[in-house]
C-alpha cells in the first residue's frame, strides 16, 4: 500500500460544480461533457464530481438557499438535480477521452433521513440517533441525520456503492465529505477495496479549539491534527492549515500551511485550494455559500502560490470559467507543468523580503516566485520574470533544474557593530539578497562570533561578504578585501572577517 494514495503525486484537480450547479438550467453533467475537452486541454488531470447520488431536498433561510447537491442524499441511485444516469456516464466518458480522471464526492457521514428508514432502518443501530457510543465522529448538525458508518451494514453498504461507481461509473478516486464524523481507519478500509492506487482526498475541517478538552489535537496546529488524519487514512487531506493563514495571516505566513513543511512526506499529503463550494462564492442565488470565501484581492495571489508550490493544487470551477481567472490560471498550470512540480517536491522560503518569496525545486525546473515582494535586485541569470500579473504583485522565474538544497554555517568574525547596528552576509544568491544589503541575512552573536545558517542550492560557487548596518540599511560598512567564496555542498563552513 502506497504511504499515501495521491495519484501520480503530479495531478492538478479541478473541482467540476459549485453550490448552485444543481440548479443550473441546463443538466449539470451535459456542461462537463461539453467542456470535458477544454478541462483537459487546460492542464487538469484530475476533476472532483459532485455527489452523484439522488437528493431530493429542499431548503430556504433569508439569506441561503439549497437542496439537491447530494449532501442530504436519500438512495444510490444516479439520476438527480445534476442530470440522468446515462447524462453523467456520458459525461465520465467524455472526462476520461480527455485525459482527466474522475473523482466523486462521497457522502458516507449523513443523509436524509426522513426519506431513508427502508435503506438503513431506525432501532438496528445503523443511524447515531440509535447509538451515540457506536458513532465514530462528530454528529453531523443535530445527529439526526448521521449514519453510523462502523455499524456493519453501513460499512458493507458503501464499500459496494464506491465498488459500483468504480466498475461502472468511471471513479478513479474518492472525496470524502465531512470525515470528522468517521474515523479515518475505516476511510482506509474503504480504500483497501477500491484501489490503493486510486487518489483519495478527505474533507477534515475543524480548528484545533473544536477538539474537546483532554483531545491533544486542541493544543495542536492545523498541520498536526491533518497529518494524523492522513496517516490513520493513508489519504491526502485539504490543506485547511493554509487556507487557515490565507484568511488570518500575512502573505509571508502563507508558508505555514501542510504544503509548505520542511518534511516531503507532510506536503505530499496536501491538497490545497482557495475556496470551495463551501468556503466561496457561486454563481447564482444568493452567492451560494460563502461560509469561508477568500477576499477577492487575494484570490489572484493564492492561486499563484498553490500552483507554484508544493502539494496537489486544486481550482475552483466558477475561478477557472465563470469569473475570468482562467487566462491567469491556464499560464500558472502550464508553468507548474514544464518545471515538473510534484506534491513532494522542496520549497526554500526568503523572509528577508517583504510579502511572500519562496523557490519550488521541481524535477525539470525551478520556479522562484514572489507576491507583492519588494524584490527588485536578482542574482545574475534570472532576468525578468516569466510571468508577470497584476501590476507585478505576481511574479514569477522559470529558471534550470537546482542540485538539491543544502546548508552551510556562515561567520562573520572581528565585527564590531554600534549601538542600534547588526551584523549581516550578503551575497550573489537570492538567499544571500543578491548583494543587495537591505535583504541580507541577519547573524546572530554567540560566543563572540556573528553566525547563522543558511539553506541555499546545491553544488553553486556563491560569494559573499560580511556587513555592519543599522535597522534602515542606509549606512552600511562593509567587510574589505576580496569577496568570501565556496562551493555549497563542499563545505559545511564559510568565514567573513573585518
């Protein structure tokens, strides 16, 4: 069994619908076969389908209004409010001739139950209501509606549905709603049977200040509580760690989502996105959701960010062509491609700049990125940029294959800075601040040596040089002589004196 079941660890997902595609006046699955040859052509080679199961509800408040997307789904059948069964075979097949893969919603957790009773029956311990203690998860809203999914017959009963859609409905992968009301164990089990080779992604969206007292995950991170889910699953999960930063933090702590841990086997697990049927607008009636939508003026720049770095990226369907993102979308896709970015693949951050700069090492390329960063001078080679967005708050460097990182210790010796000055190296890398002494790296003392650790490419001849400057590096006194100079890989150790 793969350590975790992300595909190719290379796909690029499309979530096909939003919250009001169910209502959309011409069939759902008739529009995804009419732009299934478009999907494919602009890069996507995997598309997240709505719950394909029939859902009759029906339900309006002031301010929202919905029924019909599968989430209170009442049978297996597949003819609902997104078109017939043979207009989603069709629609399959159409994916597949073009080279994207389908993977469906599916809603194990919760349905309706007023209209079910006959599939799964009240008293047989089959629904939470009839057995709190037997439940695996959290209650879906009042309960009411929550199946028990360790119950027998529960289990048995979706592992033949996810084998039905498998064999004959095209399923090459599975997204599984609301998994804090299942254990991620029985995920697993689910997946021992459909494929292990097959993509699965799980939708684990709760803080860590929703875990009860005594629950180690409350005193967790977002990444902390999402790995477990992931190694108890053995699948992919949303990266709601960064879409956490993406809303409360700076750009710069965009970096502290799952895709961005220093460890390949976190971000390898990492599904990231900008919003979502749930989380962002949509076309149509009242704006659809909106339980957790991105403030537009971002919007541009996080999807600059999750194509260009690790993790499997994901798009929106009403971002890529309803609202005219696609031009910018269709470029970072294809630049993602030609440096060969995987869901693993290493990412160096640069927080000596302002907003967001990182560098994403991919198997046939390097993509250096930067969002509204005051980077201006670049180390010789990178020219201007290869993509250039939104007055330049975006962009991005498509330049050659990188060794991989290494580190090496840095020493400035004999410094003798002033009240209110610091010791600094700068240097020809972009690590270094490309000699540009407002970037460079900051030193700190220890045993009378000025020393830090930088990561930078491998097997590079780099020069630098120490640096005395105040907060505003307008005076700066710089080390005399010859610039130091070494190979990265080659030694572990690099000294500066004045």
């Amino acid at each position: 069994m793969a350590a975790v079941r992300n595909g190719s660890g290379e796909e690029i997902l499309l979530q096909g619908f939003h919250w009001n595609s169910s209502r959309n006046q011409t069939p759902w699955y008739s529009v995804l076969a009419q732009q299934a040859k478009t999907i494919g052509d602009d890069g996507f080679t995997l598309i997240w389908m709505p719950p394909p199961w029939t859902d009759s509800s029906q339900w309006n408040t002031p301010t929202a209004a919905g029924g019909g997307e599968g989430y209170f789904w009442n049978s297996f059948d597949k003819n609902g409010r997104y078109g017939s069964d043979q207009q989603l075979k069709q629609a399959v097949l159409a994916l597949n001739s073009a080279g994207v893969k389908v993977v469906y919603d599916v809603v194990p957790n919760h349905m309706s139950d007023k209209a079910v009773y006959s599939m799964f029956p009240r008293g047989t311990n089959e629904w939470r209501q009839d057995c709190i203690q037997c439940d695996e998860g959290d209650p879906f809203m009042d309960g009411a509606a929550d199946l028990n999914t360790a119950n027998p017959t529960v289990l048995d009963a979706f592992q033949k549905e996810f084998t039905n859609l498998r064999d004959n409905y095209g399923a090459q992968g599975l997204r599984f709603d609301f998994v804090r009301g299942y254990a991620p164990q029985t995920v697993d089990r689910w997946m021992n049977v459909f494929g292990n080779q097959q993509f699965c992604v799980g939708e684990n969206w709760k803080g860590p200040n929703e875990y009860p007292q005594g629950d180690w995950r409350r005193s967790a991170s977002w990444q902390d509580a999402l790995k477990d889910w992931s190694d108890r699953s053995h699948c992919t999960v949303f990266d709601f760690a960064l879409k956490e930063r993406m809303q409360n933090g700076s750009l710069a702590e965009w970096r502290h989502g799952l895709n961005g841990n220093p460890d390949p086997a976190w971000r390898a697990i990492a599904v990231t996105f900008v919003d979502n049927h749930d989380t962002g607008y949509s076309p149509g009636a009242y704006g659809g959701q909106h339980h957790w939508a991105l403030p537009d003026p971002l919007v541009n720049l996080a999807y600059a960010y999750i194509l260009s770095s690790p993790g499997t990226p994901t798009v929106y369907w009403p971002h890529m062509y309803d609202w005219q993102r696609d031009q910018l979308i269709r470029q970072l896709i294809k630049l993602r491609k030609g440096a060969g970015i995987r869901a693993d693949s290493p990412i160096r951050f640069n927080t000596a700049y302002s907003g967001l700069v990182a560098t994403t090492s991919g198997v046939s390329g390097t993509l250096v990125i930067a969002l509204k960063s005051d980077l201006q001078q670049l180390p010789q080679g990178m020219g201007t940029p290869t993509l250039s967005w939104d007055n330049g708050d975006i962009r991005i460097w498509n330049t050659s294959v990188e060794p991989a990182a290494t580190k090496v210790n840095v020493h400035c010796d004999n410094a003798n800075p002033q009240p209110g000055e610091r010791v600094y190296a700068v240097g020809s890398s972009l690590e270094f601040g490309a000699w540009d002494p407002q970037h460079a790296v900051s030193l700190t003392l220890n045993n009378n040596r000025w020393s830090t650790t930088v990561e930078v490419p491998g097997q590079q001849k780099l020069e630098w040089k120490c640096i005395v400057r105040g907060q505003a590096p307008t005076a700066v006194y710089w080390q005399a002589g010859a610039n130091n100079a070494f190979t990265s890989g080659a030694v572990t150790d690099t000294v500066g004196r004045f």
